[in-house]
C-alpha cells in the first residue's frame, strides 16, 4: 500500500512539475529513398514493380521525365504517402560518383555502394551518392561516362574497374576529376 502510494506521488509530481524547456538535439525525421542497383529500369519494369507492391524500389527507379501519366501519377501518390521529397537540388556535402561497368563487374557496383553509403553515414556526411553505368570498359564507353560525370559536377569518382579497365582509363584525360580505383 505504501508503495503505492510513493509511487502515485512520484508520477504526479512529475506529470506537474515535469517541463523540458530544451529542444531535443535529434534532427527531424526525413525519408529519402536511394538507389543502390545501377540497372536501367524501363516503364515494363516499373509497372512490375508496382504489380509486385515493390513500391520503394519503383519510388527509386522512377523517372521524372517519363511521358507516362499512370506511372507519374502513382509516383506522386506514393512519394505524398510517405512525404518523400526530391533532393535532387541538394549539393551540400561531398558530390561522388560511382563509374561502374556493370556488365564487367556485376553485382560488385552494389557492393561498392553500398561500402561507400555506410562509411559516409557512419562519419554523418552529407552526401550525394550517383551510379554511373559505362556498361563496358572499352575507351568510348569509359571516356562518355567519364564526360557525363564531368557534365553533371562531380569531382569525386570511385571506380571497381578490372585491370583491363585501369589501363584504358590511363589513355583519358582526366582533368580535375579525383578516381579511386578499390
């Protein structure tokens, strides 16, 4: 009985004089969806994902200049659902790019992104995070990724290329572009 009672005055006296005047240091909730698998992904292949209710993984695959009014409309719906917001305009932080030829290298591009997102988490960096797909590591297909890395504003590139990859990369001028071949 005494407990009880202790404990009752405890939680009044708490739920009365209880009061935080600081704001909590934790950042507000956001939710971004990113993608770590380099494949294209056609408007045949959207429409699967949203049949199979992979809802996040169209959200990351959608493209917003599709013509296609469904998959706009069912983009705009999910990404109000779940208050995802574009941050595409965001380039604060450190810009990387991810050169990968994937029909080289394979699956090791996601492996690669996957490293790379979780370091950069585990320091708490901003970042922007972007595959870059070469297909080959043939010089035209490198030296046009390369150019479309350059377009696009990054300095940083990572590269998982072969041996065969690295020596057709020396044959490129690089200018200020910093690669790093794990």
């Amino acid at each position: 009985m005494l407990a009880r009672f202790l404990l009752s005055t405890f939680l009044l006296t708490t739920i009365i004089f209880g009061k935080s005047t600081q704001f909590s240091p934790i950042p507000a909730a956001s939710n971004e969806v990113l993608t770590i698998d380099p494949q294209e992904c056609d408007e045949e292949c959207q429409k699967k994902l949203l049949e199979d209710g992979k809802v996040f993984t169209f959200i990351s695959k959608h493209n917003d200049d599709s013509s296609n009014t469904y998959l706009r409309g069912k983009y705009q719906v999910l990404q109000s659902i779940f208050k995802i917001e574009d941050n595409e305009e965001n380039t604060e932080g450190v810009k990387i790019a991810l050169l990968a030829p994937t029909s080289v290298i394979g699956r090791y591009s996601s492996m690669v992104t996957d490293a790379v997102s979780s370091f950069l988490i585990y320091k708490k960096q901003d970042y922007t995070l972007k595959v870059y797909d070469s297909k080959t590591e043939d010089y035209d297909a490198l030296y046009e990724t390369i150019e479309k890395i350059k377009e696009d504003g990054f300095t940083y590139v990572i590269a998982p290329l072969t041996p065969k990859g690295v020596e057709t990369l020396t044959e490129i001028d690089l200018d200020d572009n910093f690669i790093y071949v794990p």
